[in-house]
C-alpha cells in the first residue's frame, strides 16, 4: 500500500514524461492509422472508378434499349400500317364487287323496264290498228283524267 499524498491536481492528471515504451505504441497505432486510411482511400478509389465503369455500362445498355424500342416502334407501325393497308383493300375490293353487283342489277331491271315499256308499246299499237275507235276513246277519257286531276292542284 502506498501512504504517500493523493495527486492535488487532479485523479487523471497525466504524468508530464512519456513512460517508457509508449512512444513504440503511439508509432505503431500511427502506422496501423495510417495503413487503414491508405487502404480506405484505395477502396473508395477503386469503388469509385468500379462506380464509374457501371454507370458508363448501364448508360450504353438503356441507349441499346432505346434504340431497340424505337427500332420496335417502327417496324409495329409498319406492320400495323401494311395490315391497314392489307384491310382497306380487302373492304375496297368487296365494296368494288357489291357496287358492280349493284350497278349489274340496275342495269338489268333499266333493261326489263325497257323492254316491258316496248311490249307495252308494241300492244297498244297493235289495239289501235284493230280498233281504232276505242283507241280515240280511250285517248279521251285519259285525256279527261288528267285534266281533272291538274286541274285541283
């Protein structure tokens, strides 16, 4: 037990000398400081620069992406404007087909009218060169009808 007086200055007060061998442990945890922020500063570096390549890869994968959509975009549109293309000429040429069916059609009743408007002809010439009378009477009261009938317009 040591019965010398406590240290006025204070318990933690440090002694104003180094003991020895402690400058040995300072060097050293100087060393291993130093190392580790060496070591830390070339992990950072080669993080940053590993950083840096991936950015640089990722960028040209989305400009490949980009392109390759657009390139997408562009071939669906073609194709969509090939199958539009494709339809309306389908729908035009059945049109084509209906409207010549149609115009067909007419021009054969045009034809059946015409040819019922000559028979009709050719028998009422014939009614008038076999009775001619009637012919004038039945002139006349035709003649009366429709006098009658602009008349009450």
């Amino acid at each position: 037990m040591d019965t010398s007086t406590p240290n006025v200055s204070g318990a933690n007060s440090r002694p104003s000398t180094p003991p020895i061998g402690k400058s040995s442990l300072t060097d050293k945890v100087g060393d291993a400081v130093a190392k580790g922020r060496s070591a830390l500063e070339d992990t950072a570096a080669t993080a940053r620069d590993d950083l840096g390549q991936e950015v640089s890869d990722l960028r040209r994968d989305m400009a490949k992406m980009q392109e390759t959509m657009a390139k997408f975009a562009s071939d669906a549109g073609g194709e969509a404007m090939k199958t539009a293309k494709s339809v309306g000429s389908a729908v035009a040429g059945e049109v084509g087909t209906t409207a010549q069916q149609v115009v067909d059609a007419g021009a054969k009743m045009a034809d059946t009218a015409t040819q019922q408007v000559k028979t009709l002809a050719m028998e009422l010439e014939g009614m008038a060169r076999r009775n001619p009378l009637g012919t004038i009477a039945g002139s006349v009261i035709v003649g009366v009808v429709l006098g009658m009938l602009r008349s009450k317009n």
